[in-house]
C-alpha cells in the first residue's frame, strides 16, 4: 500500500543532504519509515549519480534534461507529486521528438508501438540515442515509483558532469528480429555478449539495450537487485527478497506486469 508523501518528514530529508555535503554518509533512503536494504539503496544512490554522467551518446546535461523531462511529464499527469526541493534543468538542449518520446514513454508505455519507434526514428533521432533514451526513461520511472511507493520524496537529480559522450556502438550489434539492432547471444554476440548476459541464449527482454551496452548493463543492475540476480532466474525454490519466497514474488511481479498491459 502506498504512503502519502506528506507522512514524511522533509527534515529528515534536508539532512541527508547536509550530512553528504559535510562528507558524512547517510542511507539514500534515510527518510523512508520503511527499512530499504542496504544494497538495494547503495545500487540506487549509484544509479542517480549515473544520471548525471556523460553517456554513449547524450552529454551529463542532455541526460539529466530527459530525467527532468521524465518528471515533468508525470507531474502534469499527475502521475507523481512534485517534491519541494528544486530540479530545475535546461530542457531546451532536448529536440522536440525526443521530449514526445520521453513524454509517451513515461505516462503511457503500454500505447507504445511501432509506429511510435518509427515516428521518433524519421524524426531525426538515432537507434543508439533513442535507445539510450529508451534506457534512462525506464531507470528514472522505476526508481521514482519506488520512492513513492515507500513514501518519501522523489530524489533530487544530480547536477551534470562536464565531458563528451563517448559514442561507443558495439561492432558486434546487428539487425535480428527487434526494432533496433542488438547484440546477439554468446557465442555469436563474442566476449562483450557474455560480458552482458553471460552463456546461452538470451530473450530480447535482456539484450533490448544492448546496442547502448553501459545502459543494458545500468538496467540489468537494477533487475539483479530488485528482482533476483539473473543467473539464478532458472532455479525456482531461489529466494532473494527475505520477506517474499520466490513464488510469492513472481506473483507480484506477474500482477503488475499484467495491470500494466507489459507485453512480457
């Protein structure tokens, strides 16, 4: 059940942020009336601070503009509350076809179809930045809706880090049956396959963002801490999460996939 923001006490989350700029560390979390497992926090607090670093292929201050844009757009759907800290962020660097995919993507994904892939494509976008798009849009919104689902305020975005995007596209990407290129299972995807999904075939569910690897790899982080660590997804009586079995946690995740139409 989700608590009211307004049950949280914003001092407690002022003080975070006091105590991290006098170089004492506190829980990422530290406000929540819930208790957040430590590593599960950690991997937050680093994803967060990922936001703000220069991509593949956005800069430090293009990536922050599309988490801005994020919020923004569920603010006005009313999808999250907005927080009383500031998160002000240049948006004007974001073309306008990247804004209504953004837009589309955070409040209504389960409209989004081909067509919508193709709209953002002819619109001058590139497969490596719509999928490093594809990629942060899906981080922010999953770690924003667990922050309301504890009840605390939505994180503040970190400022932008200097530096160019590195432009990386893997060699060993290719056109397979998705709308995007991606990078094929080991053994034909080589080293950086097996890097990113270990042996064996793979779904496209895990290699969707391949063809922009640092953000498959920031995506699968998130999977391994929230859901269960990939390897073990074959062994059914693995238990991750101490108050849930791993039935009971399947049924969770089945529930909402389902009541968010998620083709999976």
């Amino acid at each position: 059940m989700l608590m009211s923001i307004g049950l949280v006490k914003k001092s407690t989350f002022d003080e975070y942020f006091r105590q991290c700029r006098r170089g004492i560390k506190m829980g990422f979390y530290s406000d929540s009336n819930y208790k957040v497992r430590k590593d599960l926090d950690k991997v937050h607090e680093n994803q967060f601070k990922n936001l703000g670093e220069p991509g593949s292929w956005g800069s430090g201050a293009q990536r922050i503009a599309i988490a801005s844009q994020v919020r923004e757009a569920c603010y006005e759907k009313g999808i999250q509350e907005r927080p009383g800290h500031s998160s002000d962020h240049d948006d004007t660097i974001l073309p306008d076809v990247a804004k209504s995919l953004i837009n589309k993507l955070s409040t209504s994904p389960k409209d989004f179809l081909e067509d919508s892939y193709t709209e953002a494509i002819d619109g001058g976008l590139t497969n490596e930045e719509y999928v490093e798009i594809v990629g942060i849009v899906s981080r922010v919104t999953d770690m924003d809706i667990f922050a309301r689902g504890i009840g605390v305020e939505l994180r503040p975005l970190p400022e932008p880090k200097d530096g160019l995007p590195a432009r990386d596209r893997p060699l060993e990407a290719k056109q397979e049956l998705a709308w995007v290129p991606t990078i094929p299972s080991h053994p034909e995807g080589g080293k950086l396959a097996e890097d990113l999904f270990g042996t064996g075939h793979k779904a496209y569910i895990m290699r969707a963002l391949s063809l922009v690897p640092n953000e498959n790899r920031m995506h699968m982080e998130l999977e391994n801490i929230q859901y269960l660590p990939v390897k073990n997804i074959l062994i059914a009586d693995y238990q991750h999460h101490d108050g849930l079995s791993r039935a009971q946690s399947e049924v969770v995740a089945g529930r909402i996939s389902a009541f968010n139409e998620c083709f999976f």
